[in-house]
C-alpha cells in the first residue's frame, strides 16, 4: 500500500483563526484595505460618541479620509487637533493606512 500525499500546498500545523485571518489578508495583499474598512467601521471607538454623533459622512479615497462633519465648533477642533487624530489611527491600525484627513 501507498501512503496518500498532499499535493495542495496547505499547511498541516494548525494556527489560531487571528494568525490565518492574517496570513489570508496578507497572501491576497488585502491588508491594507481591510484596515481602511476598519478605522471607517471603528469610528465611533475611536473618536468617542461626541465626535462620531455629529459625522455625517466618512469615506476613504486615495489613502486620504474624508469626514464631513455637522459640527462647526468639532470641525475646527479637529483641525487643530489633526496630527493627533492621525498619530491615533496610526497606532491602532499601522503607519500609512490613512495619509491624510479631510474635515469638510
């Protein structure tokens, strides 16, 4: 008798469902526009319920985030404050997910 050969390329050792999700993300170069799809998803989480109540339209084109805001008083404030908001989507999500922001 024969031993039965996998021919697939698969991996035999099994890795936590993170570590695949990952190596999936990676292998179709699909990360960066999960992560894109995850500071729009995650906006709320990290800008707090203030800024995030009064977002009326938030999208990414081009690396650069667009938020449209109803707020005069929050728009200016984030503009003050833009570098920050960068430095926050940079820790959670990686250094040149977003290069720039829009505040409109």
């Amino acid at each position: 008798m024969t031993k039965h050969r996998d021919h697939t390329g698969r991996k035999k050792e099994m890795a936590p469902l993170k570590e695949a999700f990952d190596e999936l993300l990676q292998a179709y170069q699909l990360k960066d526009k999960y992560n894109e799809r995850m500071v729009v998803a995650q906006w709320k989480e990290l800008m707090g319920n203030t800024v995030a109540s009064r977002t009326t339209s938030l999208f990414i084109k081009d690396k650069v985030l667009f938020v449209k805001l109803a707020s005069g008083p929050i728009k200016k404030e984030l503009m003050m404050n833009k570098s920050k908001v960068m430095h926050l989507i940079d820790e959670k999500y990686g250094k040149g997910i977003i290069l720039d922001l829009v505040f409109s």
